[in-house]
C-alpha cells in the first residue's frame, strides 16, 4: 500500500541536499522542480499527473539533486 500525502500550494516536497529515500507519483496537481544557482532558485520543469520525482535518492543514496515545491498552474483545458 502506498501511503498518500497532500501538500499545500507553493510548499517544498523535497529540498535540495536533503537526505530522502521516498519517491512520489502526482496525483491532480503538479510540481515545480527547482535548483538553486548562484544563489537564485531557478525552475527547471514542472511535472504533472502520474509523473514521478524523488526516486534517484533511492537508488544513488545521495541527497536530493532539486527542490520540488507544490504548484498549479492551469492548463487551459
């Protein structure tokens, strides 16, 4: 069974050099990944539903490569 979590618009999932072992699948909404670069975050893409994010830190066991953050945005459909 897995286990289901909401989170807030515009709150971090993941961190950016945090220690993780958990991969998410989206359901409805859709996340923003982002790193920060010269001390300015800067999104790289937006994944949505049945995308999955998280799951290298499971395998490599380093800390997280992004920061993933809770976002909609409307798709206009």
């Amino acid at each position: 069974m897995i286990p289901l979590s909401r989170y807030e618009l515009e709150k971090f999932i993941i961190q950016e050099n945090d220690l993780g072992e958990t991969a998410y699948v989206i359901k409805p909404r859709q996340v923003e990944v982002s790193k920060e670069l010269q001390g300015k975050r800067s999104t790289w893409l937006t994944l949505g539903l049945r995308e999955t994010f998280g799951e290298m830190s499971m395998i490599d066991e380093k800390p997280r490569s992004a920061t993933v953050t809770a976002v909609y945005r409307d798709s206009g459909v």
